[in-house]
C-alpha cells in the first residue's frame, strides 16, 4: 500500500482488515495498529491516520504483508462518529466515510494473537478495550509519539518514543516523518485534513504554538501557500467542533471525555470537555437540575469516584475563558480538591450558579493540564489515609 495517496490507503488498510476479519481462519497472528487516545479528539484521529500512512511510504516491505502494515484505529466506538461533527466533517470533505475507517470496536470483534500497539496522543494505554483482562496481555507498546505529561511507560519497548511539548500531537508525528511528507503526493484535501488538527489546537498559531508546529505547517503547505486559507479552515473545523445541535446533555458528556484509573484503588476519574459555558449548558438543558442528572447517570455508568466537567468559550468580551465543575458523592472531597487546586488553576466561585463551578482564571491549563492535577491530588489524598 506504499504507492497509494493517504485517502486510498485509508480505504485500503480498512479493506484489508475487513479480509482479515472475514477470513474465518481463526485467530489472526499480529495486528500493528496506530491507536490514539481514548477521547478520540481531532489531533488523536488524524495523528493515528498519519503515523499509519507515512510509515507505509517509510516502509515498502509492508505493502506486500497485511501483517506488516501499521492500521490506523479510530479509537472510540463507531456509533460515536456522530458525536464529533468536526471529525466527521473533516473526513466526509477528504471523502472519507464511516465504512472506510477502522473503529475500536471493530478490533474488539476480531481474534488475534498479538497487537503491537504504536501509541499517538498519548503514552499510557488508555483504551477499555486494551487494557481489559486476557487483552492487556497480548499487546505490546512499540512506539509513542505524543505531548502530554510524560507517564515513563514502555521505555524498553519503544522506538520511537519522543514526548514533548506541542500545540499538537500531529506536529511532532510529520516532524518524525519529514522525508516521507516532502515524499508524498499529497492533494489540497488531504493536506487541509493533516493541518487540521494543528489549526484547532493552536487557534491557527496563535496559542499554544511550538517550532514543530510552526513547521509542520510550513511543510504542508508549501507550494499551496495561496491556495491553502489556514484562517478559514480553523474557522470551519471550530465552528464544526462547537456544533452540538441534537445532541442530549449526556451526548455532551461522552463526546470528548478521558478516564484514568491509576489515581488509586476504585479511585477512577473522569474528565468531559465542553466548548459552551455552564450558563449555555443550563439554558439549553433546563437547569442545574437536568445538568446534574445528566452528570449523575454518567458517573453511574462510568463508575466514577470523582468527575470533572471542564467548560472552554470566548465571552460575550471576547475573551477566551475556562470553567470547571467537580462532582463526586464523597462529603467533602470536592472542597478538599478546590482547596488543593484553587493555586495552580486559579480558581474563583462562579456567582449565579450551582456551587460545583468555578471559573478557572489560568486559561492555559486545559484537561492535558489539569488531569495529572487532579491525578495527583486524589493520590495524595488516598496516601493520606493510610
């Protein structure tokens, strides 16, 4: 599948799968997938797409050799595409649609022996799926690439294993395969879809914004530098990522949301990000009451010790801002977490509503940021018990 162009070879690697899956030959021997995180965001997406692609271009042996191909996964259920308009949009505009793409649950169905597991976006499994008994012991972490707090997980398995500072997971993937980018025959759709998640990430370069994100962009669009508008797709993707017309309160917390369990014995966190503030969630959902239910049903399903709704939007003064809310059936635990991170996140009570939110005044620290705070933090406390 060396030859292809990213789309065909999208299509394709689903095609293969698909034969592996229908074969009915018993247990396939390997799988080596491109698996980002379990929140299933953008940047996890593309970047699982692109690692998949680019190490084709980087290694023609594998075109011969199912076995030897590196799949990309989409790492949510595939019921859950709708969720993610943005996603969804971005693929259909590529011509990528749902049955072209391997999902999570598609793997989940198929029996295999061994899975080398080439981890973007993140560098700690994170997947159900993975980590479930009889799963977690066949799968092999090979590679990571990814920006966020490094876990110091599968150091003597990886290669690469780069985990550094970017707007964009996607960034450091094309910095990885530079030669193979330039190599590429990549057309306009396919280079806005690789830019994607970049645009979102930094605001189009304008936060957050490192020199593999500089140059990632750089390299995408050279020779198409009049042709590529960077502000209008970042202005199209967000619009998109924001659209949550018919979906339920509890749609909202599922779509983009990350679990950890290592914060200590039954101490599983949960964290939903939201683009509307909780005074938009109230007035479109009934009220903190239909908020709260819809919270509670979610931590129930999810089995959850503490959960975190983070907020993030730009004001009516134009100003970005982010809120937060902790909910949990522990007494006094929110308090204590509020006490413990009310420094570092800068938080003030949000007047007006439900004593659960908060204003977070240090806009920077989004939930890559302030998931290993609250992390930490429930570790503390269980220690302390002891």
């Amino acid at each position: 599948m060396s030859g292809l162009g990213l789309v065909e070879f999208v299509k394709a690697a689903r095609a293969q799968f698909g034969e592996l899956a229908g074969a009915g030959n018993g247990n396939v021997k390997l799988l080596r997938l491109a698996l980002g995180n379990s929140s299933g965001d953008m940047d996890s997406v593309v970047s699982s797409i692109g690692f998949s692609y680019f190490s084709s271009l980087a290694n023609a042996e594998a075109e011969a050799d199912v076995h030897k191909q590196i799949l990309p996964v989409i790492s949510f259920h595939r019921d859950d595409l709708k969720l993610r308009k943005d996603i969804e949009y971005t693929l259909h505009k590529v011509g990528l649609f749902e049955d072209d793409l391997i999902f999570i649950n598609d793997v989940a169905k198929l029996k295999c022996d061994r899975y080398e597991l080439n981890l973007v976006d993140h560098n700690e499994i994170d997947s159900e799926f993975f980590k479930s008994e009889g799963i977690r012991e066949k799968a092999t972490v090979v590679s990571i690439i990814d920006h966020h707090v490094d876990g110091g997980l599968y150091g003597d398995t990886t290669n690469p294993r780069v985990i550094e500072t970017c707007g964009s997971c996607s960034s450091l993937v094309y910095r990885y395969f530079a030669k193979e980018i330039v190599d590429a025959t990549l057309n306009e759709p396919e280079r806005e879809l690789l830019l994607t998640p970049i645009l979102i990430d930094t605001s189009c370069l304008t936060q957050r914004t490192e020199n593999a994100d500089k140059e990632a962009v750089a390299a995408l669009t050279k020779g198409h530098e009049t042709t590529v508008n960077l502000e209008a797709l970042t202005d199209k993707a967000k619009a998109e990522k924001h659209n949550t017309a018919g979906l339920t309160m509890y749609d909202l917390l599922r779509k983009d949301y990350k679990e950890y369990d290592d914060c200590g014995t039954d101490l599983k966190l949960g964290i939903s990000s939201v683009g509307e503030s909780i005074s938009q969630l109230r007035e479109r959902y009934g009220g903190d009451t239909a908020v709260a239910a819809a919270v509670a049903e979610w931590m129930q399903q999810r089995h959850l010790y503490v959960f975190a709704l983070m907020t993030s939007y730009v004001d009516d003064g134009d100003a970005f801002t982010r809120e937060i809310a902790l909910f949990t059936s522990v007494p006094g635990l929110k308090e204590a977490l509020v006490a413990q991170l009310t420094g570092s996140l800068r938080l003030e009570p949000a007047a007006g509503v439900d004593s659960v939110w908060y204003f977070q005044r240090d806009v920077q620290k989004s939930r890559k940021a302030v998931a290993p705070l609250l992390r930490a933090a429930l570790r503390g406390m269980k220690a302390s018990q002891h």
